[in-house]
C-alpha cells in the first residue's frame, strides 16, 4: 500500500515522504479500515508514539496521521461491533502507524459508525479536534450553563469546536486569536473576542473556565484570569503557574465512541460545524502538510474516493 512516512524526528514535517508498506495485519480486537480521508496534526511529529512502541523499540518508518474516515474491510480475531464495509471513523491508536496510508489497523473500540450524509473529508476533521473540545471544556473543567469561558486559539480545530459546544450548553464565551479572525470566532457562537496582537489578555476579566491550546506566555498570565473555584484546563502543556484558588489540568484526549457518535450527530444536523480549509490526494500530502500558506481550516488527506 501507498503511505506517508516519517524516518527522521530532527526534519520535523521536512521529513515526510511516500512510499510502499506492507499491509497492516489485523490483531485481535482490531479492524482494518481502507482510509478514504486522514487528518494530521503537526504536534505528533513531537509525541514519543510516534518513533517508539510501547515496549519503547523503534518503529520507524512511522506512518502519521491520527484521525481516519472511511470502510472496514477487516476483522481482527474477538473483534465485535463493527461489520466489513461499515463506514467508520475515529481517531486511531497513538503508538501504531496512523491514518496517511491506504490502509490502517485500528482498536474497534477507538472508531464510531458514519452516517452515510457525512462526508469522509469532514468526518476526518472531527476525532481529536472534537473529542479534546468536549473533554477539556466539560469532563476536566466541568463547564456548567451560566459561566464564562474563555478559549484561546478560537478559530483553530479544537478551539472553534470548543467555542460552538461552549455556547451550546448555555455559557458565556470569550474567544482569542488574532486580528483576523474575529468576525470568524464570533460567528461560530462566541459572545465576545479578545484580539491577542492588538488588546490585553487581562482586558478578558475573571472567567469560570480558560480553555487553552496555546501554552507559553499565554498559558501563564491566564491563571490570573481564573475566579475562585474555576478551572484552567490546557492540552498544550501542564500548566506552570496556578489559579490562586482553583484547579490547574493537563490533559491528552481519549477515544470515546460515545461521544463521538454524538458529536456525529450534531455534524450532520447542522448543530456543529468543522473548519476544513483544503483536501489534497495523498500524493500531494508531504507538499501540503509542510507548506507555510495559512490556510483558514484544517488541511485533510483524501485516499479513496466514496
């Protein structure tokens, strides 16, 4: 099978390549999914699953790329739930090659079934970004209706499906970003935005809940932001200054097929909406995943067609 590969951590993105692979093999409880669409995030290239198995033995040639849409095509032995040529998507397993090939082995329990009105390119959008916005805003920070949030990164994958599934459940949301993309944060639900490159953080006031994917500086003058009792939750890294009374959270997303099912649903009513910027065949995936042209959304792989 054709794949993206990784052999050298220093080059970073620089690295990617495509070449034949071998199949993956169905162990038990898997599946084999034929990929028809693959989302990339740069940060795993940083993620020591990536280079090493469980056992920490290099896995290189790595295969990236951790959210997939597309159709079963195998069962591994014990494997229950799934049937071949479902439409299925989810993220995949962070120690095991991922989803820029034609083929990928994933743990069943990490994929949900794809209504047949949802495009794979869309699905493929959803897995991380959606799943890290619900768990930091409502499993970690516990976000209840009536209280403030603020999102940093409002206009990003995670942060704009944080800001939809914030105003959703009754809160009030700050969003924060650059200039830019104002107009695009507040049309996705936000009730106020916080322009980084022209205002001051502390200009937010105090929130219940801060809801950061940013890290550094931005991360370390937010405690201060935080009202007693509230909670700032961040997936960039563990948080080094803390609320005076509050709660400081570090969090790495978790497979869910539950939620991710209903985060389907909401997709295909029309109650959430996922910022995809440009869909490229897998032949042009390294080209496209390294170039430096912002593009306002994610960039997804198609493999196949439907």
């Amino acid at each position: 099978m054709r794949a993206i590969t990784v052999r050298d951590r220093e080059a970073g993105v620089r690295g990617l390549s495509i070449e034949d692979l071998p199949r993956p093999h169905a162990a038990e409880n898997d599946v084999i999914v034929r990929v028809h669409a693959a989302g990339f995030t740069r940060g795993e290239l940083d993620w020591p699953a990536t280079w090493t198995d469980r056992a920490g033995h290099d896995r290189t040639p790595s295969v990236p790329g951790h959210e997939v849409s597309g159709v079963v095509t195998e069962l591994g032995y014990g494997t229950t739930g799934l049937s071949v040529g479902q439409r299925v998507f989810g993220p995949t397993d962070w120690a095991r090659d991922g989803s820029l090939a034609e083929y990928v082995a994933v743990e069943a329990r990490n994929l949900t079934p794809l209504p047949a009105d949802v495009d794979h390119t869309v699905a493929a959008a959803l897995p991380i970004s959606g799943l890290t916005a619900w768990q930091g805003l409502f499993d970690h920070a516990r976000l209840a209706t009536g209280q403030t949030v603020l999102v940093h990164g409002a206009a990003g994958a995670v942060g704009s499906i944080a800001v939809q599934l914030a105003h959703q459940a009754g809160a009030r949301v700050i969003g924060t970003g650059r200039s830019a993309d104002r107009g695009t944060v507040l049309d996705l639900g936000a009730h106020a935005y916080l322009a980084l490159d022209a205002e001051r953080l502390e200009d937010a006031g105090q929130v219940d809940v801060v809801f950061d994917v940013i890290g550094g500086d931005v991360l370390d003058r937010s405690a201060a932001l935080v009202r007693p009792g509230g909670t700032l939750v961040s997936v960039a890294h563990p948080p080094m200054v803390r609320p005076d009374d509050g709660r400081a959270v570090f969090f790495v997303v978790e497979p869910d097929r539950a939620r991710l099912a209903d985060l389907a649903d909401r997709l295909r009513c029309g109650r959430l909406r996922v910022r995809v910027g440009a869909v490229r065949p897998l032949d042009e995936a390294p080209a496209a995943l390294t170039s430096r042209e912002r593009v306002p959304g994610r960039t997804i792989i198609r493999v196949a067609e439907d």
